[in-house]
C-alpha cells in the first residue's frame, strides 16, 4: 500500500490523482473518476471534486494508497 501525505484537508479527489501524478493532467483526473475507474473506500467515487479526508483509501489502476495528514 501507498501513502499519499496531504498537506490541508479536505483535498480534491481529482487534484490528487493529478498532483500524485497518477494521470496526466486535471481533465484526465476527470474523466477516469467520471468513467467509475476511481474507488475511494471500496466504492467507486463518479464525484471529481469529492473531498478527501485523512484516512480514507483510493485504489485506481490496481493500485491502494492511503491519504494521511501531515502536520509537520
């Protein structure tokens, strides 16, 4: 499993794709997630600007990582 450190929450789902380079740019973030290929918590997340929190999961391209706060 991978972790993904937010800096702030709540974050954006697809800025977090986007930003963790997990896709190419914003509007790919947006259509993977909009396409149901993005699960946050085992459920397939279709909102963009869903908020994530620390301790939730996102699993995209078979792949898991865990959101943590960090607060250094």
């Amino acid at each position: 499993m991978n972790i993904i450190e937010l800096n702030k929450e709540p974050v954006e789902l697809y800025k977090i794709l986007k930003f963790e380079g997990l896709v190419a740019s914003g509007g790919e973030a947006k259509i993977v997630i909009d396409a149901g290929q993005v699960l946050v918590n085992d459920n397939i997340e279709t909102q963009k600007r869903k908020k994530i929190m620390s301790g939730d999961m996102i699993s995209f391209q078979g792949e898991s990582f865990k959101c943590v706060l960090n607060i250094d």
